[in-house]
C-alpha cells in the first residue's frame, strides 16, 4: 500500500524461510502492484533475490520504483493493446528468457454492487473486463515467455473464497471470480505436459484500500440500486448486506501482512492444489466444501450471513 515500507515489516524477515526453493533470481511478474497485496509481494520477492516485472495502472499512485531487483511496467489490464505492449517490454528486458511466475492479481470489488435482479449491466461489464478478461489478457499475452521458464514455472491466479461463501449483493463480482477458477481447472488441463503448475489463490477477506469502510461503502452502493429493488430486498437482505457482511470482515479479515505471509506460504509448496486457500477465515470453508454437500454448505452459510427463511 502507498507508504508501507515493507523492509519495516515483520514479514521481511520471518518469510525468508518460505522461499528458501526459489531464491535463484527467478523471474515474476505481478499484475496490480500500484498497492494491496500486489505490491507487497512485489517487495517481498525482490527481497529474496527474484527479479520482479510490477505491472502497475498508469496514472494511479504507487510507491514502487524501477531499481535494484524490481522493474515497473505500465499496464492497465482492461486494455487488450496495454496488456500486449506489457509483455513487449518484458520479452525485451529478459531478452529471450522466460518468467517463472506469474501472478495475476489485479482487480476490483466495489463495482456493479447489490442484488442481481438490481445490477447495473454497464458496471458488470466493467467489472468483467477489469477482473476476468483482463486475467484472460494477461495468460495470453505472457505465456509464452512463461513457457520459456519451462518445467517448474507456475501461474497463480487471483480468485476470491466468495465462491464458497457467495454472499448476496456481490452477485456480479461473484460470477467473474467462479470464471477465473473454470480458466484455473482448464489451464492445469492444457498446461500439464508443459510441467507448467496453475493454482486459484483463495483468500478470504483482507484488510486492505478495496476493503476499507465497508460499512459505509455498503450504504452507498445499496442506496444506488433501483428504488424499486431496494423495496423488495431490504426487508430480508438489508440487514445481511450493511451489518452482517461487513461485520465479518471486520471481525474476520486478515491483515495485509498476515495476508503476505501466507501468500509466500502458497508460493513455497512443491506441488500445488487446485485451489490454494489464503486466510484464516476460507481455510475452514475449505474443508467443509470437501466434507459437505452443496445444499448442506448453502443451508450454512446462509445461518451464517443470517438470512430469514421463508415464511408462509
């Protein structure tokens, strides 16, 4: 995040021990590194001696600087001709080596917020464009220089432990986070004879800038539903999405930091899942996907988020 001085952290020097497999000035390129955990990963594998691309928003703010270990790279991830121009100047700096991770985390939740039945179709298309395709560009564009790496290289990307909870009033977003983990299962199909590995991470809430007043955030994108959706809902669903959900997040959410350290706990694994679990609160959602059946986890989660049953 802006003004985080990550060599101040607790995490620079506990998380060595994580990395210890990989710290032979390998290669990543990290998608959304303006802030957020982008951006501390960035920093963190610089410090263990990879060379780091950071794929950062033109325009936006950030406290990263070309030097030492990291490079920055303008890109805007909803842009097909940025992506493109991205990996240009990539395949130049290595001058025909390849990447051995790439991270695709760029992405944004406070779009197309509320219900379904209420969604305004031109924000979800943004936020497909921004979340989903711009992943899609970026395996495009930068695979083959992963390919390069060959056996060993890996691609992590950024899902959200929403597809196991899906909590009302995040439908759209939701939708595009269960699109990146069908392109996972896919890629791990068509990449395995390559000895490529590809995980969806799976965090669960974080305590970041896309999280932060999720109280009053919640308010104002309810208030911009339809007035008419807004009458249907907020008797039953009110209360879930402007208490309960945001409650949780605060009570729940990891830290930035404590975020970082399992994200380098993920990236030490020899062999990795399917689905990759980061945080404390999706870890047990986890294990109740395997233990449970669809209608059974449902039934929970919606004891959880509190929401009413029906009543003839």
């Amino acid at each position: 995040m802006p003004g985080t001085d990550f060599k101040d952290s607790r995490v620079d020097t506990d998380s060595r021990k994580y990395m210890g497999v990989r710290s032979s000035m390998k290669t990543a390129f990290i998608t959304g590194a303006n802030i957020g955990q982008a951006n501390l990963l960035v920093k963190a594998l610089s410090s263990q001696g990879w060379r780091v691309f950071a794929g950062v928003l033109p325009g936006a703010p950030t406290d990263l600087k070309t030097g030492g270990n990291i490079t920055v790279v303008d890109q805007d991830v909803s842009s097909t001709e940025s992506v493109n121009k991205s990996a240009e100047v990539v395949a130049q700096a290595l001058n025909g080596g390849g990447i051995d991770l790439l991270m695709n985390v760029a992405g944004v939740a406070n779009i197309a917020v509320g219900v379904i039945e209420g969604a305004n179709l031109a924000q979800a298309e943004r936020l497909f464009q921004i979340n989903l395709f711009g992943q899609l560009r970026v395996i495009q564009a930068f695979l083959p220089m992963v390919r390069k790496a060959g056996a060993g290289a890996r691609i992590a990307n950024y899902s959200s432990g929403a597809i196991l909870a899906n909590p009302v009033g995040a439908g759209v977003y939701n939708m595009t986070k269960h699109a990146i983990h069908g392109m996972t299962l896919t890629l791990r199909h068509e990449l395995a004879s390559f000895g490529i590995q590809v995980t969806s991470i799976i965090p669960g809430g974080v305590l970041t800038a896309m999280s932060a007043n999720s109280h009053e955030n919640t308010k104002k994108t309810w208030a911009q539903q339809p007035d008419a959706v807004r009458a249907v809902y907020e008797p039953t669903l009110g209360n879930v999405m402007m208490k309960v959900l945001p409650d949780m997040l605060e009570k729940t959410g990891s830290t930035p930091e404590q975020a970082l350290e399992g994200t380098l706990k993920i990236l030490a694994k020899k062999k990795w899942a399917p689905m990759e679990y980061l945080g404390a609160d999706v870890k047990p959602m986890g294990v109740m996907r395997r233990l449970l059946s669809d209608s059974q986890l449902e039934s929970m989660m919606r004891m959880t988020f509190k929401i009413p049953k029906y009543k003839a």
